[in-house]
C-alpha cells in the first residue's frame, strides 16, 4: 500500500514543542549530511513529534512555524541559518513529478519533493 506523506505526522496546530527547532535542525542537518548525490525523503516510523521529524519536510514545517513565531531579529537569524539547509536540500532532493496528486495546494516546495519508493527518473 503507497503511503502519503501527510498520513504519519502530527499537525503543527498542537503547537511546538520545549527543544523543537534545535531538535528540527539537527535533522535537518543530519539528513544532508547523508551521503550520495540525490536524496529521498523518508516516512517516519511513528507518530511521535519527535520521531516524525525523520521525514525532513516536517522538521522544515517545524522550522517554518518557529520563523513566523519568532521576533524579527531572531527570524533573521534562523533565515540565515536555514538559507543555505534549503538550498542544499533543493539541490539533493528531486522534484515529485506527482506532487499535485498528494501535496495540498500551495504547500512549500520541500513538500513537492521525492519520498523513498516513490517514482524515481
């Protein structure tokens, strides 16, 4: 059975949790520092918050709700941090050629990328 990639990861409207962007961002990290040219996205194994952070794109949502909560300064600096992460992220991942069958619309582009077992060029 095909799994979407929405079915397996709490909704960030419970809020974020005590250590969630410094626990996002060493996933995040860890994620790119994986070797190989090109990367999938992968499903986490349970629906634990800190565990559904294995699937990269929710340890970027966690990132992005973290940015809008934050004061300007400190969203400055987390931008900063997370401007090179995507840009590497973007250049490692592939785009899902069906994205438009499971993304909810105007979702971000780490959410319109390739999972592990899905359709490879």
């Amino acid at each position: 059975m095909e799994r979407d990639h929405h079915d397996c990861r709490p909704g960030l409207r419970d809020g974020l949790w005590e250590g969630a962007v410094e626990d996002a961002l060493r996933q995040y990290r860890a994620f790119l520092r994986q070797p190989g040219r090109y990367l999938d996205l992968c499903f986490p194994a349970s629906p634990h918050p800190g565990s559904s952070l294995v699937d990269v794109a929710y340890a970027r949502d966690v990132l992005e709700e973290a940015l809008r909560s934050l004061s300007r300064p400190s969203r400055a600096e987390l931008g900063r941090v997370l401007a090179p992460l995507d840009s590497e992220l973007f250049r490692r991942t592939l785009p899902d050629p069906y994205a438009h069958r499971h993304a909810e619309p105007g979702s971000a582009w780490w959410h319109r990328r390739l999972y592990d077992g899905e359709y490879r060029w």
